[in-house]
C-alpha cells in the first residue's frame, strides 16, 4: 500500500547515478532546498556488469562528483580515501589511471553517505498539478510525493544493432553482461564487436585469460578504419570545459552533429595504454608461444548479417568499407556486443509528454539543462546524460558531472556562480580588445 508523503520537496532525483549522485551531493548541507534522490535498484551500481579485472578510469580523479564545482565538499573522492584510511596508500600507488572499481566503490560510499538517496523505490510517473500550489506530483511503488524540481539521471540503455538477436542471449550479450556471460568461454570462439574502450577491454581480457580458461579464438571487429586512440591531449580536453559546452549549445543544429561526429575519439577512443597491452599481447601469443590463430582483427568492417550456423554456432557475414562488394564470413559460438549505449527513456514523464519541447531525439534543453515547456519558470525538469546533440560529448562523459550539477543547483537557488577562466582558445572569432577600443577590423 502507497502512502501520501506530505513534505514538499525542493527537488526529488530520479535515478542515482553519477550524475544525480553529484547533484545530490552538492544539495546535500543546504538548508534551503530540501532533497530526495530515488534509485529503484535494491543499492548502487555503476556498470557491475562490465567491471573486469585491471580496467581503468579515463578521466583525470579530480573529476569527481563535487571537486570541480565544490573542492570542500564533503562528497569528495579525497574524503572517501581519508574515511577509508587508505588515502597515503593511493598516493604511494602511483597509479596512471584510477582502476575503475575503485572509482566505482567511491561512488558506491557517497550514496551511502547521503540520507537523501533512497535505494529499493521506482517512480512510476511524474505530473505537474497546476492548481497545487504548481507544483510536480511523484508516484512511486510506495508512496506520492511532491517536488518544486525534478532531476532526471536514469542514464542510459545498452544498444545493440537490428542484426543482434532481441532479447539478448547467452552465446550472443551487451557488454555490460560480460563479467557474468563470459565466464565460460574456454575453447570457444568469440567475436568482438565495437571498436570502442569497451570492445578493446574484452578483447584484451579474453587473449589475457591463462590456458584452459582463454578461448580457442577471438575476433575482433571494428567499423573504424583502425583501433584508434582516445584523444587526450591538452588541447583537446579543452572540449571538456564549461565554456566550451556553453559555446556548443549557441551553434546551429547541423553544425554541432558534424562536430560530434568528428570529435568522437576525443570521448570514444581507446587508451594508448589498452592499446599497447593488447599489441603486445598479440606479439607474444603469436611470436612467442606460436600460437597464430588465437586473434582475428577486422578494422574498417560492419557486422551485416549474423545466422546460426549448421552445428549450432553463429555465422558471421562482414563488409568492409574499402570493398563494400566484398563480404567475409566466419563461424563463432559467441557474439559479444561492445557497441555502445543510448539515452534512456523517461516512461515515467508520459503524464508531461505534451508539455515538453523535443529537439529530435532529445528534450530540448535551456542553459541550465533544465526541459523548455510550458510551465511556470521557476518549475523545471532538469536531465542529465541526455542532450549529446545540444551540449555536445562531454555531456555523457564524467569530466563535466560536478560542473552540470552547479549549473542546474544554481538555477534552483536563483543564482549563478562565477565561472572557472575560459579556455586558451579562442572558439568563435571577436577582435582583440586593443584593436575594437582603436576602431581596427580584422
């Protein structure tokens, strides 16, 4: 039996992960905005499903769910590796890149550290009664709440192309199944597919498993030309800053997907790191121990066509780019689909689906990442991980978690708080102050 919670709440969060995570951290100690943050999963997760031994993070550890917005914080990872007594450790660690377990048991810690997030409770849907006093009605599996703000942070869904068998399969899965999918793959062949972190991270962790355990081959297949490297140089990161996010936003709608698409391996690459492993790992399977047909790579190929085969395993027809007349067929037992993830739907926001301004795929955002509807202004919906063709990659990446979550507690408190400097660069053409008080034109 529901009940009727009769608090009014500044903002409730649907969804805890990182990104409400950050926001309910930096909510947490202000008196003036009461919160409650709903995950109807029984405890925090954070991709369990694909943690696999020595995998890392790649993102710098200072960007966390509060350090860039709120270096006090009580949130901070710094101050979980000083509860946990291990913070001497991890500096004597040296590590290059935080492992992401690590990562997530921090994330893992705030949760339980915050009295507003509350675990084992789903929102069923979410309207807005204008004659309450205007404000937004939540209904749970337990009770009905209502909120001056929602935050939605479901985060997103696996995908997997039409050629992937719906529902997935125990020979044919997501990624995010491997850790529990994968384990008895011993002698089987297995194909790879997705060019990604991901993809590499499985395939280097099937020709890595010691003899009786490792499968007998593991292809690996890539729509990219390559296995390239992730981008993440100084210069690029510069895409992962507030003002350039604030700058993407004012560009034209076609303008900002082709930058997408061509920024991609700033966000989607592989790490050097991964890579290097994964040549050298090769080198001594093939050199070494002679084993020649452990690994088949296919850079440049798409998956188009995947049937089972006559003894109960997979075909697997490709085409690659270069030779699209030209198609490769190979036989599998296993098909890992390391191919990426899409924003999630909000079934919950039905009740609002007239109300709110859709740009394409996604709710079209103001530059509080709050929805654009018509409601009071001072009423929002705010969303996270959701708006990759408004604000650009960064907005389904870690690097700009903490800042999102300032920007969108700001507009709730109805102040805006000064800015970090701006990049070196100059992303949209003005004249040198020296010229325009002169009166010169470039």
């Amino acid at each position: 039996m529901r009940n009727n919670d009769s608090r009014p709440y500044g903002c409730i969060g649907v969804g805890v992960g990182p990104a409400n995570l950050s926001l309910a951290s930096l909510l947490h100690d202000d008196e003036n905005i009461s919160s409650l943050f709903l995950e109807q999963k029984e405890y925090f997760g954070w991709h369990d499903g694909q943690q696999l031994p020595g995998t890392t993070l790649q993102v710098s550890m200072l960007k966390d769910l509060v350090s860039l917005a709120d270096p006090t914080n009580r949130f901070s990872f710094l101050s979980y590796l000083h509860a946990h007594g291990k913070i001497y450790h991890f500096i004597n660690a040296q590590f290059d890149a935080m492992p992401r377990q690590e990562y997530r048991n921090y994330l893992r810690w705030a949760s339980e550290q915050n009295e507003n997030v509350v675990f084992n409770e789903k929102v069923l849907s979410v309207d807005f009664d204008d004659a309450l006093d205007g404000t937004f009605v939540v209904e749970t599996d337990r009770r009905r709440l209502t909120a001056d703000n929602i935050s939605v942070g479901i985060g997103t869904s696996p995908w997997v192309p039409p050629v992937a068998p719906t529902p997935p399969r125990d020979d044919q899965f997501h990624v995010c199944d491997i850790v529990d999918k994968g384990r008895n793959l011993g002698g089987k062949r297995v194909c790879v597919v997705g060019g990604g972190q991901s993809g590499a991270e499985v395939f280097l962790d099937l020709i890595s498993r010691p003899e009786g355990e490792r499968p007998r081959r593991v292809s690996w297949v890539s729509r990219r030309r390559n296995y390239f490297p992730m981008d993440d140089s100084p210069f690029t990161n510069d895409f992962y800053m507030p003002s350039y996010s604030d700058y993407f936003a004012r560009l034209d709608r076609a303008t900002r997907a082709q930058l997408n698409a061509q920024l991609v391996l700033s966000s989607d690459g592989i790490s050097e790191a991964t890579l290097r492993e994964v040549y050298q790992q090769i080198y001594v399977h093939r050199f070494v121990e002679g084993d020649r047909d452990l690994v088949a790579l296919y850079p440049g190929h798409s998956v188009t066509e995947v049937e089972r085969g006559a003894v109960g395993d997979w075909s697997v027809e490709i085409r690659g780019g270069d030779h699209p007349g030209t198609a490769t067929r190979f036989e599998t037992d296993v098909v890992v689909w390391a191919t990426g993830f899409r924003p999630a739907t909000p079934a919950f926001l039905e009740p609002l689906t007239g109300r709110l301004e859709r740009e394409g795929d996604e709710y079209r955002i103001d530059d509080s990442f709050a929805v654009r509807w018509d409601g009071p202004g001072d009423r929002n919906i705010f969303v996270h991980n959701a708006a990759q063709g408004q604000r650009g990659l960064a907005d389904r990446n870690l690097s700009l978690v903490a800042w999102r979550s300032r920007r969108i507690a700001d507009r709730m408190r109805g102040v805006r708080t000064d800015e970090q400097a701006e990049s070196f660069l100059d992303w949209a053409p003005k004249s040198h102050p020296s010229e325009a008080a002169q009166g010169v034109s470039g």
